[in-house]
C-alpha cells in the first residue's frame, strides 16, 4: 500500500511539472531531472541574455506544462534583470543570491516577474547588490507570494507598507538585516501575515506603530534574536502600538535591548503591547539578575509572559528580580546577591562573637 502511495505521489508530480530542457538549450545553467529544478550557479561568471535562454526553453515545450519547481539564481553577473524575465514559464520557487550586475542603470524592471503572478510562492533574495527599493515594486506584483526571505542587506528602510498588494503573504524573514528605519505602518497592509522573523537583525531607528497590524482572524508571531542591539534611545516606545489582532513576541535565545547599556526589556515599550489585549503575549528568555526587568514579575502581567524564563532556565518568580524594589537601579541588581552574602556573613560573625562573650 505504501508503495503504492509513493507511486501515485511520484507519478503526479511528474504530471505537475515540466520535464527538464535539453542541455543545450540551458548552458550555463543546469536541470535537475529528478527535481526538475533550475539552477544557474556560476562562479560570479556572466550570463549575457537569461531572458533569451528562457524564450528558447518556452518555444519548444509543446506539451503546454511549463511549470517548474525552482529556479536559483547563485552567483552571476547579469546586465540587468529585465521585464517578463521568465518569458512563459512559471516557477513555485525563486531564489536570487548574490547577483552582481555589469549594468548599473535601471537594474531591476518593475515587470520583472510579469507571468509568475499565479505561480511564485517562495522568493528568496540574498541582496547584496540589491537594495530593497529597487526591487519592491516586482515583489508586490507576485499575487500569489506566501513566503518572503530577504538576507544580508545593509541600510534597509522599510517605509510605510512597503510591501503591500500581497494578499496571501505569511512569512516574512529578515534576516542578518541592518535596518536603518521602519516606518509607521510598515506591515500594516499584509492582512494574512503570521510570522514575521527578524532574526539577526540591527536596528537603529524604529517609529511609532511600525509594527500595527489590522484584523485577522489568525494570530501573528514577531520573532526576534538579538544577537546585534535593539537601541532603545531610537525605538519609538509606542512602536507596538495599533496592533489589532493577537501578536506573540517570541525570543528564541536572549534578548538584549539596550538601556544605558543593560540589557533589559524596556518596559515603555513592551507594555504598550501588552496593554493593547489581553491575547498578546511575550515568550522570552532575560536577564534576571537585571532589576530593569523586574516590571516582568508584576501579577498584572503574569497570564501573557508564561513561557518567559531567565537565561539560566529558571522561573522569573524565583529569581533576584523578587528582591528588587523601586530604589534598586539595574546597574546595581548584579550585587544584590554579593550584597546579600555580606550581610549574613557579618551577621554570623557578629552572633558567634556575642555567644563567645556569654560563655
């Protein structure tokens, strides 16, 4: 029976997609029969006229199925990316990694995705060369886009609905992304968006309701990994604010946003999320030997942090941020347990001295 499953599985996607071009009509770039995967990966080598390669392979598929998997466009130097690209061939998946271009005039045509408006759902850019900008207007013609994934990009601002006319976009991952701005309402047009990833990220400059998100009848993940700082001097603290559905902030490993060089969760900022629902939650891993964080501990807020824990796995409500209070400022949480320590030890030193005098 299981093989027969597998068969069955096989023999459709075969239907699915076109068979591979002959070799000759795809030099430089390679087809994989089994995958029937499409890749030109070349050792930052140039390819003059991809559009022309495209047309030859569209011309001679006369069976009417000109629908591949992927297409991966890896280290090539290419004058430009020109309109309708793909000429009639369709693509699930694309993928452009470190593209240079010999052109440095109109690199990128808006139309350049024209005929994948129905077939694109993954694109993946690694935009070395590339500025977001330049190819935004591409990106918001693929109708039928579900996953995003834009890496390595310097001084990337995200303005207010950047990427907009994308009804069926669901993730988002920015990834090793030095963002300079996001703007009011950056992602507030992607209706169907439920992860949003930032992973890796620096951030500079973030403005109020950068992250407000409309009504969905889902809920939305923001994912962050510092491992670069969040600035807060320059992160708007109502930068959550606006959101109308239930947003989950989730760390996968410690935060570290910085407060006078504390890493903390500043408090202006994540409370004006929390505030907004009581659906909206955080699920984080903090310092807990850090009193800026001892709003986190407050009963008030108890039901939308559970998951959250200190760096070393142990529950918040056991840990130093109990023995904070409003006098105690963070650059001083790390000595509350040396502080402790010495205490009772002059206190057993003074009790020991006065038995010695009795006796």
């Amino acid at each position: 029976m299981l093989f027969i499953i597998i068969f069955v599985t096989l023999f459709q996607y075969g239907l699915m997609f076109a068979n591979c071009p002959d070799i000759g009509d795809i030099q430089p770039c390679s087809c994989d029969k089994d995958s029937k995967n499409i890749t030109c990966k070349l050792n930052n080598e140039e390819i003059p006229d991809l559009k022309a390669m495209f047309a030859t392979i569209d011309s001679k598929i006369v069976d009417g199925n000109k629908n591949f998997p992927s297409f991966s466009l890896i280290n090539v130097k290419l004058p430009k990316l020109p309109e309708k690209l793909f000429s009639g061939l369709k693509f699930d998946q694309v993928n452009l990694v470190g593209i240079t271009f010999t052109d440095n005039t109109n690199r990128i045509d808006p139309k350049v995705f024209d005929g994948q408006q129905d077939s694109v759902k993954q694109l993946k850019l690694v935009l070395n060369d590339i500025t977001v900008d330049e190819i935004k207007s591409a990106i918001n013609n693929l109708q039928s886009l579900e996953t995003l994934h834009i890496y390595d990009v310097k001084q990337l601002n995200l303005q207010e609905n950047t990427f907009e006319n994308l009804p069926k976009l669901t993730n988002v991952y920015l990834e090793n992304v030095e963002i300079q701005t996001i703007k009011e309402n950056a992602f507030k047009s992607l209706d169907a968006l439920q992860l949003l990833s930032m992973r890796t990220c620096s951030f500079n400059k973030v403005s109020a309701r950068a992250f407000a998100l409309g009504q969905a009848n889902h809920d939305t993940t923001i994912e962050f990994n510092f491992n670069k700082k969040f600035n807060v001097p320059n992160i708007d603290d109502k930068c959550f604010d606006k959101i109308e559905r239930s947003v989950t902030i989730l760390y996968e490993n410690q935060l570290s946003v910085v407060s006078n060089t504390h890493p903390i969760l500043d408090e202006n900022i994540f409370t004006t999320l929390l505030k907004q629902s009581k659906e909206n939650k955080i699920v984080a891993k903090i310092d807990c030997n850090n009193c800026g964080n001892m709003w986190l501990i407050n009963e008030q807020w108890k039901s939308q942090i559970d998951g959250t824990v200190c760096t070393d796995g142990n529950t918040i409500y056991k840990s130093y941020l109990r023995l904070c209070d409003q006098t105690t400022t963070p650059s001083n949480a790390f000595n509350i347990k040396s502080n402790n320590l010495f205490v009772s030890i002059i206190f057993a030193f003074s009790l020991f001295f006065y038995l010695s005098l009795i006796h």
